[in-house]
C-alpha cells in the first residue's frame, strides 16, 4: 500500500469512482443534479429555521453552508467506504485486484461528488457575500479537504473488514453520524457553549477541520500551521495503522462474504 501507486492502479481507482457515480443516480430523473439539490436543501431549511439565532455571528449563511458541505463529504466518504468490499464483492469473487482499492476509490468518489458541490460553495460566496478567496486561502481549504479524505480512507480501512462480518455497523454508523452532526459547530458557533463543553467539542477532528476552513476561506485569516501539522502528522500515523489493520483482516475475507 506504502510503495507508489502505478498508473494502471491510478485508472483502475478512477474507473471504479467514476462507476460508482454513474450507478448512483442511474435511472433517477433528476440525475446528477442531486448532488447540488441535497446540501442545498439541507441548508435551506437550516439557514431559514437558525439563522434568527445566530444572526449575530458574521457571515453566518456563509459559515453554514461550508460547514454543511464539508460535512457531507465526511458522511458519504465514510459510508461508502465502510461499505465498499460488500458492495464490491461481486468484482472481487470474479477478479484477483488489491482489496485497497476498492477502498480508496469508493472514498474518492464522493470526493468528485464534493467537488460539484463546491460549485454552489464558491457561486454562494462570490455572488451573495461577494468573497473571492486569494490562492493562498484557497490552497489552505484544499489542504483541510485533503484532511477529510486522509480521515475517511483511514475509518474505511478499520471498518470496511468489520462491516463484512458485522451488517448492522452501517446502521450504527448513520445513527453515529446524525448524532456528531449536531454535536459539531455547523448550525451553531462554538463561541456560544461554556468552555467546559467547548473542550469535549473539539476534541471532534471534524470541529478542528471544519473551523480552521471556515477562518481561511470566509474570513481569509492565515492559521497557525504548527496545529495543521501535528494534526497531519496524527492522520498519517493513522493511515499507517489502518493499512496494517486493512491488510491484515482481509486476506481471506473474500472467502467469507
């Protein structure tokens, strides 16, 4: 997993995304159109029921629909890759090809759903706050989406072998992430909890990734990197034990599916 990544496994990892995605809203009307209408109507209806409470906070609609976005390529990336060896067992039984792509492709396509989402992102700030990000910040916010794939590649890799042996994890999960979505500063401005509460809150990677893109991209603050670091430090050391975890409980899991 650690040696490079040959160009045949890059196309083999951008076809299975790019399958993944035509599957998904195969034979729907709307189509590929769902991925703007679903976070879009998320925060509709959030922004018209909050944004009377917190209408205080600068740039709150702004705020609200970054987090939303960002939150939603957690959600997808780690459902579809806890899931992925299930869904793709049908390819696995019939062809030899590592079990870790498959992994890091259904993790990747929601990370090409994201990217049609930042279409309404960037339309949002540029036309109605008229905020036109630098490169600077703009490189800074990538740097945190990159944060949010390292984090759901390495929970794909711990869960996708126990999802295959336990069925009910995805429903544990969807519960889990109903419950983190509200227990992280989206809807609401961590300023507002009392600073015992506030603790517990960032010990959440999600508020950590989600707060520092917001001050680069809306209020085009420069961070201090030194966090940034540590913290990718941490992810990678993650991604090290993942791999090992991955490798280790799927060399007969195909077998037993």
């Amino acid at each position: 997993m650690f040696r490079l990544i040959s160009r045949h496994q890059r196309e083999t990892i951008w076809e299975l995304a790019k399958t993944d995605i035509k599957l998904r809203y195969q034979g729907s009307f709307l189509g590929i159109f769902w991925v703007f209408l679903k976070p879009l109507g998320v925060f509709l209806v959030l922004n018209f029921v909050f944004s009377t409470y917190f209408n205080h906070t600068p740039n709150y609609p702004a705020k609200l629909i970054t987090g939303i976005i960002l939150w939603s390529l957690f959600a997808d990336a780690t459902m579809k890759g806890m899931t992925s060896l299930v869904v793709k067992s049908h390819i696995l039984k019939k062809v030899y090809m590592p079990k870790w792509e498959i992994v890091v492709a259904a993790v990747l396509h929601s990370g090409v759903v994201f990217f049609f989402n930042l279409i309404i992102l960037f339309f949002f700030l540029l036309f109605y706050y008229k905020i036109v990000p630098s490169p600077i910040f703009i490189f800074l916010f990538f740097y945190y989406v990159l944060q949010i794939y390292l984090i759901s590649v390495v929970f794909s890799f711990f869960t996708s072998s126990i999802y295959a042996r336990l069925r009910d994890l995805d429903q544990v999960w969807e519960l889990l992430l109903q419950i983190l979505f509200y227990a992280t500063p989206i809807i609401f401005p961590i300023e507002i909890l009392p600073e015992n509460i506030r603790s517990i809150v960032n010990l959440n990677p999600m508020t950590f990734i989600i707060q520092r893109s917001r001050i680069v991209l809306i209020d085009q603050t420069l961070v201090n990197i030194s966090y940034d670091l540590i913290f990718t430090a941490i992810l990678l050391a993650g991604l090290f034990a993942g791999v090992v975890f991955f490798n280790k409980n799927t060399r007969f899991l195909v077998e037993k599916m």
